[in-house]
C-alpha cells in the first residue's frame, strides 16, 4: 500500500473525529509498521482542535490533557483550560464530583434493571470540570475505596525511550505519585 495515504494528516484527523471510513481502517491496521511520526501527527491534530496553545505531552480521555506549562510544570488540563494541578496529583482531587450511592439514584443513569450496581456494596462516582461541566471519569466502587488515580504515565521514560525525542525539562522526580502529598493538606 501506499505509505503517503496512511500517514497524511488528513487521515489522523478522521481517526480522531471518528469519521474515517472502513476501507482507511484496514489499511492503517495492516501497515507492516506503523510511521514512526504518527505520534506527534496526532499530537499536532489535537493541538489545533483545542483553543489554548500550550503543548499537549499526552490525552488522557477525550477531553482530558497532560500539558506542559513551561519548564518544570507539568499539569494535568480540560479542552476548556481548565487547570487541574500538577499530572502528578490524581486529577481528580480538583474535579466537582457528584456520588450515586441509592438504588434510585443508580437507576438513573442504568438500564436495564440487572446491570445496577448493589445499592450499600456499591456507589458510582462522576467526576467533572468544575468549568465546562465536562463529565471526564466514572467509576464505580464500594462506599469508601479510595478515589481511583487511572493513569500516571512515565512521560521522559515514554518521550525519550519509545519515541526518541527526550522532553527538555526530563528529570527523576516527574514519575512520582503525589496524590498524597495534596491529601496530606486537607488535614491542616
Ligand atoms: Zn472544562
């Protein structure tokens, strides 16, 4: 196959939108490797779909970002630019979070009957940009788990590593969790 059509941008852009047809599907699936660049392609087509010029380092969901403020921030941010604190702290520690925690209140957003989770065993945590009002997570857990940290992605490890273009403010300390280091606060 022709390797021009399955990396032109244009074709990213549709995969992105969810408009690509079957046919570009197949192709992007067989290609023997895939084009090393598709990364930063895809990155670049994100880049012109938000409103803010900040550089994306990865998506976390549709509309969820790790984005980089500048030499020694790194943040996770919504599509609206709304700043959820360092990708280091569970993300959502700063989001509005709405709890189902009754049968009546689980119906709601379940059907059929069966698939709603055991009112007492379990609750549904939704998770929000106190901005936009973008619903980015969902979880569903039993009455005090703690709040779930989903991904806390080894950025220089993956920039320098799999990608081969090291991110310029690298260092030890990036993959670290802090979630408690911002709960340990609450206390105080
Ligand atoms: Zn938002």
């Amino acid at each position: 196959m022709e390797d021009d059509i399955s990396i032109s941008k244009g074709i990213i852009e549709q995969l992105v939108e969810g408009t690509i047809d079957d046919d570009n599907v197949d192709r992007l699936l067989k290609l023997p490797k895939k084009d090393s660049d598709r990364f930063f392609t895809y990155i670049e087509v994100l880049q012109e779909r938000v409103s803010w010029n900040d550089p994306i380092l990865l998506r976390l969901s549709d509309k969820l970002y790790i984005v980089s403020k500048g030499h020694g921030k790194r943040v996770t941010q919504c599509e609206c630019g709304f700043e959820f604190g360092d990708y280091r702290t569970n993300w959502k520690l700063a989001s509005k979070i709405r709890t189902r925690k009754t049968a009546e209140e689980m119906k709601a957003v379940y059907d059929p009957a069966p698939a709603v989770p055991e009112a007492g065993w379990q609750e549904v945590r939704e998770y929000f940009c106190p901005d936009c009002g973008t619903q980015h997570a969902v979880e569903v857990v039993p009455p005090g788990y703690p709040v779930i940290f989903e991904m806390l992605p080894d950025l220089d490890k993956f920039y320098a590593d799999y990608l081969g273009r090291p991110l310029a403010d690298a260092s030890e300390d990036w993959y670290r969790d802090r979630t408690s280091e911002t709960t340990a606060t609450w206390n105080q």
